[in-house]
C-alpha cells in the first residue's frame, strides 16, 4: 500500500511554489505555505489568487473550487508550522547553501517519517539529503514551470533513497494528475540537462549581435513549432534561476556550453530577472506580467521600408523536395516562376510534381481550382540557365553539395540580368562560397526555406560579409509578401535553427549513450515537461541520421567545440544504416 501524503509544506512561495501549492491544494492536499516574511507570502498569495481567478475566468475551475482550493492552504514565515506534515516540497532560491540549511532546519522540526523532496533543477539531491540526518527519506521532485499546466515531474532517486519513499512519492505524483519520470541524481536531471545547453547558446548568439531577440524567438517556434523562443522562456524561468542551473551543470559537466553566458550575470546583477521582475529579454506591462510592451530593442517598421528591387519574375533551379515546394510557394502568390532542371523530363516531372501538391490542396478545400490553374499557368520549365536571364531573383536548391552549387552560382553569373537577387537555399554551407562564385557577391544572399516550403512559414534569410543591404530588404520583403517569418541571421553554419537544434538533439543522443535514461524517458521529458512537439529521438528518426549527423559534423568543424562533436552512437547507427524512418530503423524500430 502506498503512503498518503495528506498535509504537505511547501517552503518558498516564489515562481514555482506558489503554482506547486495551486496544483495540490486543486486536487484536495491540505498545504502549509512557508515563505521568508510577510512581503513574500503576499507576493504567493497574490500569485494564487491570481491563477485562481484566471482558471476560474477560463471555466476550468468553479468559483466554489477556487475558494475551497485557497481555504486548504494555510501561510507561515516561521518553518515551525511544518512540524506536523506527511511530506515537504522547498521551492527556495536554487543556491546549494540555503536549501542545505532549510533541509537541516525541517530535520530538526519534522517528524522522523516526514519525506523531504527538493524541487531544485540541478543541485544535487545527494548533497542536499546529507545535511538531514534522514537521507533515505529525500527525494527530488522537480515541477516545470508553470506547475499547474506542464504535465511531467522528475522523480530523483539518490543512491540512498528508500525505494518505498521512490513509490509513495511516485503515486503522490501521479494523484496530482502530473506524469512522473523516476531518475538519477545528476545536474539538470533530463529536461534541464538537454535544455539549458540551448538556452544558454541562444543568450550567447544574442550577445554576439548574431541575430536578434524576436528573431532567435521566431526561428525556433516557426521553424521547430516550440511554443516559446529561448529568450522569452529564459524571461519566464527567470535569469537568476537559469543562471544557478547552467553554474551547477557547468560545475559537475565542465563543458564550456554550459559555462552561463556573461551577459546573464549582467542582466542579473542589474535586475533584470525575467518576467518577474517586469523585464529581462523582453520588456513587460508590469512584474509578473507576460504581456511584452515595446522598448528600444524592438525593430522599428522603418526596417520593412527599407531601399530594395522590385521582384516579378522568379526563377527556381532544382526538382527536389525543396525546389518544387518554392516554386508551388511563389507560384500561388502571383509570382512567374521559371523552373529550371538539367533536362526537359526533370523539368516537365518537377512540375508535375507541384500540379500534384496542388491538386491536393483543391481535394482538401484548401486552393480553388481557378487558383490552382493560375498558379500552374505561371510555371515555365526551363533547361538553359538563359531563359533565367530576365529573372529579378533566382533561388537556387539543388543537391547540398558545394562544387555543385558554386557552377550553379557561375552560371548564374554569366546569364542573370543586373541588379538579379541570386540566393541560395543551403541548409549547411556557406553562403560566401556561392557569393565568391560570381563578381557580384554583394547580390547574393541565403534564403534558407524549412522543410515543407509550402506548410513551414520560417525562412532564414542571411547576410555575408559581402551583401547589399537593399538585397537583404528584398529577401524579407518577399518573405513577407509570401506569409512567411523571414528572420534574419549572419553567415555561419547552421544559421540560427540548426545552431541551436543540432547540438541539442547530439546532447540527447550522448544522455542515451551515458545511460542514464531510455530513449522514450528523454523523448517524454521533452514533450511534456518543455512542451516540445517532438522528443529529440523522434525528430531524429523523421529528419534522418545520416542528415543529422552530417549537420552536426558541419557544426562541430566550424566552431570547434568539444560538445558538439557527434555521439558515437549516432556515428555508429548511420555506420549501420540505420537511418531513421526512411530505412525502417533508427533509435527505434518502424518495421513491424
Ligand atoms: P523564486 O526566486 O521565484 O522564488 C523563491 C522563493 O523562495 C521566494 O518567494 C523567496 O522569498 C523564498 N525564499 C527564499 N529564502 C527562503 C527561505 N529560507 N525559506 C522560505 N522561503 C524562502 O525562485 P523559483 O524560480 O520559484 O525557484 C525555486 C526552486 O524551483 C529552485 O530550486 C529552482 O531551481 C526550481 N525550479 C524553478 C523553475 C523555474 O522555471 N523557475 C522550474 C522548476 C524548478
């Protein structure tokens, strides 16, 4: 029979303890809420009645289960009130010496059966259970932010946890309605683990004037469906939060990756925390506010207005995945399209291939067929790079190999009128080499499309060293005229997605490797502690690993760092040819 945990503390009332106390006072646990001083018991009080009230205006809550959920939770500055609770959740500040000190204080004052859990996000449970004198009896349990919606807890085991204390707890969880994952005590446990490492990348790409806050945020919800960019989830976290996690992680792993960018500590000790404080990346209505009102860091539309060249004639090179998805994408915005192939039968299949997508969109109700015909009827298939001749942009998606796309580029030299737009779809290579491919570097420029073109709305535009400005403002004026996301990002592998993916998927694959949990565990995590719309072996297997693994080699030989060097594993599933969905097998089995 398992343990009931009927009156639960819980210390600290801040981001999280105040949505832990709302989650287990909604399903009937009686709770003990202790914060510091009376400034911080209103502050979580505030935080309750607020939630409350929203979940009741949402109709997901009765305002006689409102009332009935606040009158089970009861508030004291002293931990004396603890004394006699079945089980204690501290949610204080994530700094080692002050949980050690709290947890030596409930020793004294709780009952010997009275389970102790952490909901640190890193430090360790180990060293936070040894300042008891009841170590068998701490556990982790680590909520995601905000409590009352995210539905995964880790369940941290040390390895002198009571397997009893692991069950009850477990079952406490699942009570709450919440999906626990039972694992080991290591810094950043799964989620934050794989997570961090990417936050903490995308600080540094801010930092480095790379790209900037709103187009780091829109790259990874348009091009990866994330619900939230990395900045504003770091503003939702909260810096000096994130900043103890990526410190504790950095310490246990010493991987550079997770040393915290520098700007995080300055952003802290200037008060800037993140949502709670009223800014942070962003700049809010207010502390505890998610609406974002404009500062100086928001781009002014004058940006949009910018000197750029009239676009009419389009021309695609390539019959791939890719190329016909841009053509279909120009074609029904009203643009001519000249799709050029190397022969007259890839060029006719080509666009046999968009008049099928097409097709499918009328049969969906999606595309009148008036619209369809008008799209298709704009389509020329081409084979000499001449007819490409009066083109005012011509995108280029042919196979990703560089000798290959630089005689595209010298073609297009020779044939294209001036002033033509000339822009790549590379997803790895550099966007230079094709500039330096002809004598008018400074009219190229990378419009890396994601994959599908006709459904993915994200579409990096880059800019080398050698881009006009006037061709960077007709590349996202076109996005723009297409309904796409255009964001704009400097020349370096990855450009901004596959950046901050790739060593997040690689950081994944080396968390399987190591052991440390099952591949559905960390695919699970993901998804329901991150709301991610797929775990990373998932992604995986779908984007392919023999792909996956040449991105993270381009990654690995530009920046040189130790971390984003491929897992073996990877390495070796690819050796095998295993190769994700497309062969049946990956990281796991599509066959049966
Ligand atoms: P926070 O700063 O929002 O809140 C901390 C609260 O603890 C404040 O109300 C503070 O007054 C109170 N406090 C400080 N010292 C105390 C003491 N000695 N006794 C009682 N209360 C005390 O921090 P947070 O973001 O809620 O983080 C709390 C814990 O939860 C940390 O361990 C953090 O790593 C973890 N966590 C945070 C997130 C997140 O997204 N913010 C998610 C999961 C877990």
């Amino acid at each position: 029979m398992t343990r009931q945990f009927n009156t639960v503390g819980v210390v600290g009332l801040g981001t999280m303890g105040a949505g832990v106390a709302e989650v287990l006072a909604r399903t009937g646990v009686t709770v003990v809420a202790v914060d510091v001083d009376e400034a911080g018991l209103a502050r979580g009080r505030g935080h309750l009645d607020h939630s409350t009230d929203r979940a009741v205006a949402g109709g997901k809550l009765s305002a006689a289960e409102r009332d009935a959920t606040l009158a089970r939770i009861s508030y004291a500055t002293s931990l004396d009130a603890l004394a006699g609770v079945d089980l204690v959740i501290e949610a204080v500040p994530e700094r080692i010496e002050l949980k050690a000190a709290v947890f030596a204080e409930l020793d004294r004052i709780c009952g010997p059966d009275t389970v102790f859990a952490s909901n640190t996000s890193s430090l360790s449970i180990t060293e936070i259970g040894v300042h008891t004198g009841r170590p068998g009896k701490v556990v982790g349990l680590h909520f995601f932010n905000p409590a009352p919606v995210l539905k995964l807890v880790e369940v941290v085991r040390t390895v002198v946890t009571e397997p009893d204390v692991v069950t009850d707890v477990v079952a406490f969880a699942e009570g709450l309605g919440k999906t626990p994952v039972v694992i080991g005590d290591r810094a950043g446990f799964i989620a934050n683990a794989l997570l961090f490492g990417y936050l903490n990348h995308a600080v540094r790409m801010y930092e480095s004037r790379y790209a900037t806050r709103e187009d780091l945020d829109a790259a990874m919800r348009y091009g990866c469906g994330y619900p939230m960019g990395p900045l504003a989830l770091l503003d939702l976290i909260g810096l000096d939060t994130a900043y103890e996690i990526l410190d504790t992680m950095y310490h246990q792993s010493r991987n550079r990756l997770h040393a915290p960018a520098p700007l995080l500590k300055q952003m802290i000790t200037a008060g800037l925390l993140g949502r709670k404080s009223g800014r942070g990346f962003y700049t809010y209505d207010g502390p505890d506010s998610p609406v974002v009102v404009p500062d100086v860091h928001t781009p002014v539309a004058a940006a949009d207005a910018a000197p750029s060249r009239e676009v009419q004639r389009v021309g695609v090179i390539g019959t791939g995945t890719m190329a016909t998805g841009i053509v279909e994408v120009f074609a029904k915005r009203g643009y001519d399209v000249v799709l050029r192939a190397r022969s007259a039968e890839k060029a006719d299949a080509a666009v046999a291939k968009v008049r099928k997508s097409l097709d499918k969109a009328v049969s969906r109700g999606k595309l009148a067929e008036a619209d369809r015909d008008a799209a298709l009827a704009r389509v020329t298939p081409a084979v000499e790079f001449s007819d490409l001749a009066d083109c005012d942009l011509v995108v280029e998606a042919v196979a990703e190999e560089l000798s290959v796309k630089k005689a595209v580029f010298e073609a297009l030299d020779e044939v294209c009128k001036p002033g033509a737009v000339l822009a790549t779809t590379t997803s790895s290579l550099p966007v230079i080499e094709c500039a330096a491919a002809t004598a008018r570097p400074g009219d190229v420029v990378g419009l890396h499309f994601f994959n599908p073109a006709q459904v993915m709305k994200l579409v990096e535009v880059v800019e080398t060293i050698s881009t006009s400005a006037d061709v960077v403002a007709t590349a996202r004026r076109v996005c723009l005229d297409l309904g796409k996301v255009p964001v704009h990002c400097g020349d370096r592998a990855g450009f901004i997605v596959n950046a901050l993916l790739f060593p997040y998927l690689n950081d994944a694959v080396k968390m399987l490797e190591a052991h440390y949990a099952s591949a559905d565990d960390i695919d699970n995590a993901m998804k329901v502690g991150c709301s991610l719309p797929m775990g990373p072996f998932e992604l995986l297997d779908v984007v392919g690993l023999d792909v996956s693994l040449a991105i993270e080699r381009t990654l690995y030989l530009e920046f040189r760092e130790a971390g984003f060097a491929p897992a073996p594993l990877l390495e070796h599933l690819v050796k095998a040819g295993r190769l994700g969905r497309k062969t049946g097998k990956g990281f796991r089995d599509y066959s049966a």
